[in-house]
C-alpha cells in the first residue's frame, strides 16, 4: 500500500513538472485520479508489461535498454485510456511523463 501511496505523489509531481497528465491545481478530484492512475499503473506494470518486455527482449537488447523508455510510454499512454481524468497528449509527451516519473518515483523512494 505503501508504494500505491508514494507513486500517487510521484504522478502528482511529475504531472506538476511535465504539465501533462492530471489536472495542475491540486484538488481531492486530482488527487483520486492520481490515485486511481497509480492503481492502474500498478495493475498494467504487473500483468501487461512483462509479456510485451519478454516479446521485445531482441529489439532491447539491440537498441541497449533504450527500446524500455518505448515500452514505459506505451504503459502510460494505456493507463490515460483507462483513467478519464489521466490525459497524454502525445506518445513523445507520454515518453517524457515516464522519464519524469521515474526519477520522481526514485527520488521519493531515497526518503523513504
């Protein structure tokens, strides 16, 4: 429960760095998209990400990891299709949240 609760913030602060995603002024609706984009997140990353990982297992080794920041976009652009209130304008746009999120997330986990 802990890691739903430190990705909630690490969504809600990459979407404040990236302007993109949940909604810029921070409200109880923000806050449960957030929320429920982190649920969701965590549900595609535990289920969809590592059989779509295993079938480009070539095509990363072969671009040294980097074809992964392709796979993380595609993960962040299906959870916005999933969450009503979690909008990526664009697949580069989405590339960018994750790179953001991912240092926000690795940040926040420091602290923990």
């Amino acid at each position: 429960m802990n890691y739903i609760l430190v990705r909630t913030v690490a969504i809600l602060i990459a979407s404040y760095i990236t302007h993109v995603g949940v909604a810029l002024t921070l409200n109880i609706n923000t806050a449960w998209v957030a929320l429920l984009t982190a649920l969701v997140l965590a549900v595609i990353n535990h289920t969809i990400r590592p059989i779509i990982s295993a079938i480009s297992l070539p095509i990363t080794m072969l671009t040294l990891g980097a074809f992964s920041l392709v796979i993380n976009g595609a993960m962040i652009v299906l959870a916005s299709y999933c969450v009503s209130g979690f909008v990526i304008p664009s697949f580069i746009m989405a590339i960018y949240f994750s790179i953001v999120l991912t240092a926000v997330n690795w940040l926040l986990h420091i602290f923990e």
